[in-house]
C-alpha cells in the first residue's frame, strides 16, 4: 500500500498524473472502440470499467476515493451489459427509479447536520 496522505502536495501530483492517465485510456479506447466498431454495449462496458479502475487505483494509491465517479462507473457497466444482452425494457426508467428510491431512504434515514 502506498504511503500518499490526502492533502499533500505529492499526494495532489499523484492524484494529477492519475486523473491525466484515466482521461487519456478513456480517449484511447473511445477510439479503439470506434475503429474497430465494437458496438456501444462493449464500449460502455470499457469506460465502465477504466472509471472502476482508476477508483480503485485511487483506493491503491490512498487518494480519497471519489464514491461519485464509482457510481458512475458502475453505471456504465451496467449499461453496457444492458445492452449487450439487448434486454428489451428500457434501463432509463429503472434507473429514474431506483435513484429516487435512493433520494427517499437517504432522506429518511440521515440525520440532520448542524
């Protein structure tokens, strides 16, 4: 495990490089992913899991992990698994769903800051 404390200057420059490296893998297969005409399930599941990777390398790393990009990175596996398997019901709605199921239960189980 790496020793980066949160807050330091090399732990920003780690996090730097880091967030240059995933944007640059995340053109490189955009790309790939175009070229060879992959279809938009396979290239969902790749950004997916290159958001996934660079949470964990954070994680790896002892940079905060970023609970919003793991979330998003989920969904784009999600995604493309959804449309890979060409499932018929639309996944817009069941995540419109599920997110305000997730809204109500924060809201009723948080407690109040002050």
């Amino acid at each position: 495990m790496a020793t980066h404390v949160i807050g330091t200057a090399e732990g920003r420059v780690t996090a730097h490089k880091l967030d240059a490296i995933g944007w640059g893998l995340f053109f490189i297969w955009v790309g790939i992913a175009f070229l060879a005409n992959l279809g938009w399930g396979v290239g969902l599941l790749g950004v997916g899991m290159l958001v996934l990777g660079g949470q964990l390398a954070r994680k790896y790393l002892g940079l905060t992990f970023e609970s919003f990009w793991a979330v998003v990175g989920a969904l784009f596996v999600i995604g493309g698994i959804w449309e890979l398997l060409s499932v018929r019901v639309s996944l817009i709605p069941i995540l419109c769903i599920v997110a305000g199921v997730a809204l109500v239960l924060s809201a009723l189980v948080s407690t109040p800051r002050q």
